[in-house]
C-alpha cells in the first residue's frame, strides 16, 4: 500500500532589511567626561539599535549615528580598571592572551568604550552596521 507524501516546504527565513525611503538618522553627541564606561554604553546601543524611537523594530536597523567625546575622562566603578581583563584566543594551543583595562585604557581610552558597546549590541548581522555609526574622540 503507497501512501501519497507531499513535498516538504521550506520555512521562510527573515533576512535584515536596510532601512526603507525617506528614513533620515539624526546624529547625537554624548559628553563622557565623569561618567562611568557601562552606563554610557547602554545609552549609546539604546540610540544605535533605535530602540529610542516608537517605531523600533528589532530586525530593521533604524539606529542613528553617535559621537562620544571626552572619552579619555571616563570613569571605572569599583577596581575594574586594576581588575578587569581581555582576552583574545588565537585558536592555537597556548594562544590566549589577556589584556588588562588600565593597558588599553592608556593606550586608546575609546577602545574600552567601543568594546562594551560591541558586547551590549545582539549578536546578529546587524552589529556590524550598528557599530559603524559610533564615532569616538578622546
């Protein structure tokens, strides 16, 4: 007895769309002098993912671009800045290396604050294209 089978269907998968015509990003500046790293981060990936805006979709990208200044005025809260460490994996036995926060702070005080932001964002293919649109002055 041959039972009839019916050809399986394919789910369809939403892809990111670009921003639909017409839509304007409106630039912000943040002033960072004082101010603690993880409490500037959450409000820069809160305008770079637009989730300050009514229409917030969170598969489209209707962020707008941010411009931190006075990046080397940041503060650290608690030890961090003695404790905290980076790590980096080079995939090979023996490759992690590890930085702590005051070595890259001293060298490029942006690059804490770009990297915070980097771990705040979803882990999708938006977080690239999100992350272009932050622009930070020490």
């Amino acid at each position: 007895m041959a039972t009839k089978t019916t050809p399986k269907t394919t789910p369809k998968v939403k892809v990111a769309k670009k921003p639909t015509a017409g839509f304007n990003r409106k630039n912000h500046t943040i002033d960072a002098d004082g101010m603690i790293v993880g409490r500037v981060a959450t409000q820069i990936v809160q305008i770079l993912r637009g989730k300050n805006k009514p229409s917030f979709q969170p598969h489209l990208d209707h962020g707008d671009f941010v411009l931190v200044k006075n990046a080397a005025k940041l503060k650290f809260s608690g030890n961090k800045l003695e404790q905290k460490k980076y790590y980096h994996y080079s995939g090979y036995p023996g490759g992690l290396k590890a930085k702590l926060a005051k070595d890259v702070f001293a060298k490029n005080p942006g690059d804490v604050l770009r990297r915070a932001v980097w771990n705040m964002l979803p882990k999708n293919k938006l977080r690239s294209e999100m992350i272009k649109r932050l622009k930070i002055s020490n």
